[in-house]
C-alpha cells in the first residue's frame, strides 16, 4: 500500500514538472477575425473601362478564397480623385479598399487637395500592368500612323483625342505623345470610358486611346483600326496587333503605361493588409485567372507586386510624373 502510495505520489510529481516545462508557444496566434463582413472595392472610374473590367474580376475570384461578399462600386469623378476621397473618409479597418492606377500618382504629383495616395493610403497589391493603343474609328480617313501625323502638322490642334481622367493618365499620355510625335492634339476628357467609345464611334474625337485589355474588343469587333502602340516593340504575339507599330520604331520616345493595383486607407492593422495582399495574390495565381489573362492578353507584362515592392514603385512613379508635368 504504501508503495502504490509513493509511485503514485511520483506520477504525480513528474506530470507536475512536466506542465510547468510546457511554456506558451509565440509562434501560435489567434484567428484574424476579418472579414467579419461584405467587403468594398472602389473603382473611382465610370463602369466599362480596363480598372473596372479587372476590379469585378478580381472581386468575383477573391470569392473562391473569402467567405464574406467582395462588392465593387463605381465613384467616378475627377480624373480617381473622387473615389480616393470616398475611401479616405471610410474606416481605416480594410473593409473599403481603393482601386488605383497612376492617375492617383499623377494627382499627388499635382498636388491635388483633398487627398493624396502616399499621404493617405498603403499599398496592398499591384495586379495588372498594362500597355496604351491609339487607334481611330473604322471609317476614319486616317489608316495610318503617318496619315494622322501628316493631318496633325498640318492642322494644329484640330485632331480631337479622349480619355477618361482630366489632368490624368489619359490626358498625360495623350499630350506626351504629342509632345514626342511633334504635333498638337486637343484632349477631350469624358467621364467614363463608355462614353469615350461611344465619342470615337459617333465621331466626336478622332482618335480612341485605352489599354490593350479593353482596347481589343473594339478591334475584334471591327469598330476601330489600331495606328500605334505606346511600346518599345510591336506586340506580335497578339493577332489584331502584330502588324500595328510601336513608337520607337517610329522615332517617337514615348513609351508610357498604364499599373492597376489596391490600397487600403493608412492605419489599416497589419495583419488585415497581410490577409488581403495574400487573397490578391492566390487570386493572381489561380488557374481561372491565368487562363482569362492569357484570353485577354493582359498578362503581356507581369503585372503581381506585393506591399513593399508596391509601395516603391508609388515613390518612383509621383517623382517621375513631379518631373515630367513641372515642365
């Protein structure tokens, strides 16, 4: 009896000894609770264009990996200014994320009141990187780059070209080109690219400008004639573009693109930008998108850059357009 006792009384002792060694592990944490609720994703652009085209993508994908709904609104206006306002004033909790491009650069770069991209917001993620084509309705008098070059310098400002963002990427890439090319172009601003097609279509402007992800369609579809692409090589590995030339090969030293990405008003807690960079990029690497980017050739560059690389690339990019647009 008094043997069972003390192996008893050992047992004991050693299970105490035991738990006692056990310390509480760092490398454990507790479950993120986000999202608790639907997320919103601001496209501070009309509906129809390359960033909503690639935002509702990107929402309908992140479903596959986010149980909570992932909604995209449009908040249009002001070349983006007006959606990044509307972001700024929402929480900093990452259920309102910012849909940008370097219009938002090129505002900070102006100094536009109100708000400002690397005052305001942290990077999440780059997704997309694109490539600008000029192009001009398929009736057009212009079949060439040189027809409409020739025009130009013979009718200074007469040429109309639209875009979607006053004081924005598209006015910039219009009058940079010009500016390359040697001639003058009017820029008309329309509020969203719906209505900048409709404008090339019914002959309001004479030459249509977009990225090549939204650009295609409407050369698929016969509706307008590609004259040049925004590059440093021609585009040869898609069809309705390999005959089309790039602006180095024209002497024109303008090769300037397009970037879409997400941001999240600064503040936002690190492990909910950790989340939702890690969400962006199982979606950049899903076989559904894959295969939609290589369909719609918007995967021609690499265009997935994480928080940090991201967050570079805003400061390369301002310091870029404060140079350029100083002059």
């Amino acid at each position: 009896m008094k043997k069972s006792a003390i192996f008893m009384l050992v047992i004991a002792m050693g299970l105490t000894v035991a738990a006692c060694s056990q310390k509480p592990t760092t490398e454990s944490k507790p479950a993120l609770d986000y999202p608790k609720r639907a997320i919103e994703i601001v496209v501070p652009f009309g509906p129809g264009g390359s960033a909503d085209i690639m935002t509702r993508q990107v929402a309908n994908l992140m479903g596959n990996f986010v149980d909570k709904p992932v909604n995209v609104v449009n908040k249009a206006g002001g070349g983006g200014v007006d959606g990044m306002v509307y972001v700024a004033q929402a929480p900093a909790d990452g259920y309102t994320i910012l849909q940008i491009t370097p219009s938002h650069a090129i505002a900070e770069a102006l100094s536009r009141p109100n708000a400002s991209l690397s005052g305001d917001f942290e990077p999440i993620a780059n997704f997309q990187k694109d490539i600008q084509v000029f192009g001009v309705a398929k009736d057009s008098p212009f079949n060439t780059l040189e027809d409409l070059i020739a025009y130009a310098k013979a009718n200074p400002g007469k040429l109309k070209i639209g875009g979607t963002s006053p004081g924005g990427l598209d006015d910039y890439m219009a009058n940079g080109f010009a500016e390359a090319a040697g001639i003058e172009l009017t820029y008309v601003p329309y509020n969203s690219a719906s209505e900048t097609k409709a404008a090339a279509l019914g002959g309001e402007i004479d030459i249509y400008q977009d990225k090549v992800i939204s650009f295609l369609t409407m050369v698929q579809g016969g509706e307008i004639k590609p004259i040049v692409v925004l590059h440093d090589v021609r585009l040869d590995m898609i069809p309705e573009l390999k005959d089309t030339p790039c602006t180095v090969e024209k002497k024109i030293d303008f090769t300037q693109g397009s970037w879409r990405g997400f941001a999240v008003k600064k503040g936002t807690p690190q492990e909910v930008k950790d989340y939702l960079t890690e969400v962006i990029q199982k979606v950049y690497n899903s076989t559904e998108y894959v295969d939609a980017s290589k369909k719609d050739m918007s995967n021609i560059i690499p265009g997935y850059v994480g928080q940090k690389e991201y967050g570079d690339m805003w400061v390369k990019e301002i310091a870029k357009f404060k140079a350029i647009l100083a002059k």
